[in-house]
C-alpha cells in the first residue's frame, strides 16, 4: 500500500514553481487569454510570436538586462552558443521590432501572450511559469502613446470582467533628475535612494541636504491623483525633472478624460522594479488581488539609443483571481447508439456532448460519473441533479 | 455642476475596496510591545484589554479606531504577513525589513523605540589574532541569513549561514561556528558569553512598514494612518 502510494508520489511530483492546470481552469485561462488579445486587436495591435527559447544574449538586451538573474539557460548543441528561456517577452518584442519589422511603419503596434520561466521563485511569488499577455507601441515618444497604451490595459481588463480597477503611474525617472542635481558622495545618494524608495520620510528628512524640500513634497503627494496633482504643481524642480512631471499630468489628465471612473494614484518617488524604465511607467491593481495584475511602461529598445517604446504585461494568474468562476458550458451525456444528428444539434446549440461509448445500464449514472450536468433521455437534455439522482434510483 | 447622483456613482466606483473593510495591523510579540503601547495610545488605536493579558490565547483584537483590527505574530512573520497583504500594516524591526528586503513593502515611519543594532560577534582570542583582509570563506550562525550574505558578500567573503532561532551567543563556545550575526542592545550577553563585537552591520530601530498594494488601493486610510504613526512617533 505505501509502496504504491510512494510511487504515485514519485510520478507525480514536479519540480518546484511548476504545476499542472486542470479542468476547468486551464481552458478558463485560455479564453481569458483569448478574450484580452481581441481587445488588443481590435485597437491594431498585431499578435507576434516569438520562441521560447533563444541566444542568451539577445534576450538580456534593453529590457531584457534586468532578467539575468532568472534566466534558465542551456548550452545550444548544433551552435555551441548559450541560450537562454525567455525570463520575459517585451525584450523578444522589442527585438522583432528592431530588426525583422525595422522598416514598418512606426508607431508599431504588436502583441503577444506566451508562457515565461524564471529561476528563483519566492514564498511571495512561488511560481516559476508564468503566462504573460502583453501589447507594445513602438517609435512614439507622445503622451498620447503613453495614455493609449494605458487605455488599452485598461479596456481589455475590463472588457474581460476585472472589476474594482485602480492604476497607480509613476515617472522613475523623476526621483534620479532630483538626485543629479545633488553634489554628495555616491554612497550617501545610495543610502537616500533607499530611504526613498522604502519612503522612509525620517532618513529622507536626514539626509537630503538640498533636496530636502522637493524630496520630502514628492513623498507627501503620493496618493490620489487630484490631491498629488495639486501638490506637485507648484514645485520648483531641475529642467529634466519639470519635465517628468509636467507628462505625468499631461497622461494622467488624458487616461481621466476618457476613464472618468477609474481610480487613479500618482506615486511620483516609485522606482524599485521599474528600474528599465525611462518614462512614465504604472501598475494595474484589483479589488481581491493581492498583488498587480500587471504593469507597463516607457523603455528603450533593444540597441537603439534613440528608440522609445511604450508598452504593459499582464499577469494571468493575477488576473484570473480578480474573475468570478465563469458559469460551466453544460455538459450532456449522450447515450450509445444516440444519432449523431441529435448530438450534433446539441453542439450547435452551445453545449458539450459527451458521447457514451457502450451501453450503459443506467444513463443518468454514468452522466453523473463522467460530470455531466446533463443526459440526453428521450429526445431531452434532463438535468443531472446528484442528490435527487440518488433518491430516484433505489 | 455635476450632479448629486454622478458624485455618489464616481465615489462608489473610486474605491476598489470597500470602505468598511478593516484594515489589519501586524504587532510583534514581545518586549517591544511595551514601547509601542504609548505610540498606538496617541495614534488613537489602543487595543483592547485581552491584547495585554499574555495569557489570553486570542490572536486578533479590536482597537479604539473601529477600522483597524490588530493581529500578534512573531516578529520575523510581520514581514511575512506585510508581503503577503495578509496585514496592511506592521510594527516591525529594522533589521527583520533588512533581512526580508521586498519591493512589496514600504517603511514610511521610524517609530524611534526599541534601538539596538546588527553586529559580527566573535570569541576574543579569534578576533584578536586575525586579518580580516584574508578571509575567504566564513560559517557564520545567524537569525539573518540574507543580511548576512548581503554583507559578507560585499566584502569579497563567501558566508555560509546557520540559520539559529536563539541563543547564538551559544554557538562559538560550543564549536559550531566561529562567528555570528546577531542584534546587540547592551553587548552584556555577548561579554558574558566571551564575544567581542567585529562590526556594526546597521543600527535598528522599530518602524511602521505599509504593503505597497493596500497604499496605492486604499491611499485615504492608509496615509491618515501613517501621519497618525508619525504625529505619535513625534511626540514621544
């Protein structure tokens, strides 16, 4: 018995971060996905797929530098060059825009859903697939290319049913311009970056210096986006920094105009994470979702010192979780020997049948042991109730 | 103008959380309560009585804002509880926010209580006889096996961590290590265990960390806390 129970333990053990989606979820996950790459479509992004796996190099690249310590790599036999699996997908994107789509017309709209992996798992973030759906939008410096990529995000999530939406923008850049304009010792401007980023108002406080004022507003102004807005009007910022934050109101005005009930936040200090990132960058919460469902922003392409992309990735999992349980495509059972006809017009009518492949002496037992939620008897789909069913046959 | 009724469907819609969801307060178990007790009382969120009875096996309390609830864990699991957005915010050590260093959570107040710092301890006679200069591979033992990693590695010094839950000062003597990473408040255990400090790793003090996803999701609450921790922290 335990000799068994050991064995079947054995088989069906996977490796850590790794697991298998059953019914119904994987086929949940899948018309999710199914259903965000239409929005995306339907706004002209074109689905791009890229392998999963390719030459390390090319996919630690631009935005891709940041995944290098979670990549999965493997020698490549037949080139004798490493390889890596891919750890993220806007740098495969961004790759493809850079070179087999250089001469299309910009801005290039592109999109892609795949499955990623990363080495290091978590406790927070356990898993070591993820499946990411994302969209890019290449060769636009505007603020309207920053609230459009924003807006489509936005869409698609709620088109598929998310509710309970909240966007968080950000400048990462914004924070640096100030710090530039310091003259203290790297080290004390990396012990301040820190305390920003934890926004730690005390240590902030103790070792701005000269920055004091402007450091201190930025931390205080995170928060909704009309109070911070009207908190961060009247700063008195180095040229690069104004103009950070004169687009992040300009983007926040223009995704407001048109999602008048989207809760929005500004964090004007957030940086860890969105390290890559050169302009304005965000992330997309939920009600019950623990964490972001995804998150996006301003980058610089693959070896392209002037490029400028724009883009976002969502995160499935995240995403499924912010969904109620669709309702179940109603399964019937169809005896052996049932015309095919008959089953066919079930399908056509939107239900699963499941084909009975011998006879079967009691047909609402065996739909009941196949979970099915119905059973073709006499011309008619009757339901399948368990406790009733049990009741009925003595 | 915009209409009443507009108003009331935009301020439903603008919050992803309803409002009367209570937010969840993370307290560490231990001495530190007693410093924190003043700060939650000017916050104006004292607990409960049964929070102060060590006996009462109750795990989640009621305080006197009747939006926050306060849960007791250990204090390495208010970290735990923070990144997970199990609790929205926590009292927690400066050295357990060090040691689980996550882009999740965000420490906003320096509640000034409970100071005391993170050091490298050793046995007089080894660190007496020593170039550190030479080092190369270290068996440290430690409750902070990341910060201790983190500042060996920086070093150019490879640590191998034996994670201990108490009692480090035991571990040199016994031979199970030379040298340990531990908090130091008055350096009385480590003389009476015959260790003498090598460094200072980082000084410690208490602070009211935030989970970034409860910050940016429900901004009003969260932050009219924050500057309640802080006017409390101030005035003490």
């Amino acid at each position: 018995m335990s000799d068994t129970l050991t064995d079947l333990g054995r088989r069906a053990l996977l490796p850590a971060g790794l697991r298998d989606i059953l019914p119904p979820n994987a086929g949940n996950e899948a018309r999710l996905i199914e259903a965000l790459m239409a929005r995306l479509a339907a706004h002209g992004y074109e689905r791009v797929k890229p392998p999963l796996i390719e030459f390390e190099t090319s996919l630690l690249e631009g935005p891709g530098a940041v995944t290098s310590d979670r990549l999965f790599r493997l020698m490549d036999p037949m080139s004798q060059r490493m390889m890596g699996v891919r750890a993220d997908m806007t740098v495969q994107v961004a790759r493809i825009a850079s070179t087999r789509l250089k001469n299309a017309g910009r801005p290039l709209r592109l999109c892609y859903a795949g499955e990623v992996l990363r080495t290091v798992a978590s406790q927070l973030n356990p898993e070591r697939e993820v499946v990411q759906v994302g969209a890019e939008l290449i060769g636009s410096p505007t603020a309207e290319a920053d609230a459009e990529i924003i807006l489509v995000a936005v869409e698609a999530l709620k088109a598929v049913g998310v509710g309970g939406l909240s966007l968080d923008l950000m400048v990462p850049t914004l924070v640096p311009a100030v710090l530039a304009g310091l003259a203290a010792p790297a080290e004390d401007i990396a012990r301040l970056r820190a305390a920003v980023d934890r926004k730690d108002m005390a240590a902030v406080e103790e070792l701005a210096g000269a920055a004091r004022p402007v450091l201190t507003r930025l931390l205080e102004a995170s928060g909704r986006k009309d109070a911070a807005l009207a908190m961060l009007a009247g700063l008195d910022l180095p040229d690069e920094a104004r103009a950070a934050l004169d687009r992040l109101t300009q983007v926040t005005d223009r995704v407001a105009a048109v999602e008048p009930t989207l809760a929005i936040t500004l964090d004007p200090v957030e940086n860890r994470g969105f390290e890559y990132h050169t302009g304005i960058a965000f992330s997309l919460f939920a009600r019950g979702v623990r964490g972001e469902m995804g998150r996006g922003g301003r980058y610089r392409p693959n070896g392209d010192e002037t490029g400028t992309a724009t883009g976002f990735t969502l995160y499935m999992e995240r995403v499924l979780q912010a969904l109620p349980s669709p309702t179940p495509r109603p399964r019937v059972y169809v005896p052996y020997g049932t015309s095919r006809d008959e089953a066919a017009a079930l399908r056509a009518a939107g239900r699963a049948t499941v084909q009975g492949l011998e006879p079967a002496v009691d047909p609402v037992a065996e739909a009941r042991r196949l979970e099915c939620s119905h059973v073709w008897l006499e011309g008619r789909a009757e339901p399948v109730d368990a406790e009733q069913g049990t009741r009925d046959t003595p | 103008m915009t209409p009443p009724v507009n108003t009331f469907v935009n301020t439903f819609v603008n919050s992803p959380v309803a409002s009367n969801e209570k937010l969840i307060l993370a307290l560490p178990k231990g001495r530190i309560l007693s410093a924190i007790a003043p700060i939650l009382r000017r916050a104006e969120i004292e607990p409960e009585d049964a929070f102060f009875d060590a006996d009462s096996r109750q795990l989640q309390f009621a305080t006197g804002d009747p939006n926050v609830d306060i849960i007791r864990v250990r204090s390495f699991d208010t970290a735990t509880f923070l990144a997970f957005g199990a609790a929205h915010l926590a009292v927690s050590g400066s050295d357990v926010l060090m040691e689980f260093d996550h882009p999740e959570i965000y420490a906003p107040v320096n509640l000034d209580v409970g100071h005391c710092h993170l050091a490298v301890a050793a046995p007089a006679e080894v660190a007496a006889n020593e170039d550190p200069q030479r080092w190369s591979h270290l068996r440290v033992a430690t409750k902070y096996p990341n910060v201790t990693r983190r500042y060996f590695a920086a070093r150019g010094v490879q640590a191998e961590c034996i994670k201990l839950n108490g009692a480090l000062e035991l571990a040199p003597n016994l031979g199970l290590c030379r040298r340990i990473v531990d908090l130091v408040q008055t350096g009385g255990t480590l003389r009476a265990n015959g260790l003498v400090e090598i460094d200072r790793i980082a000084e410690v003090s208490a602070r009211l960390a935030v989970n970034r996803t409860a910050l940016k999701t429900r901004p009003e609450p969260m932050n009219d806390l924050i500057g309640r921790f802080r006017e409390a922290a101030r005035a003490a």
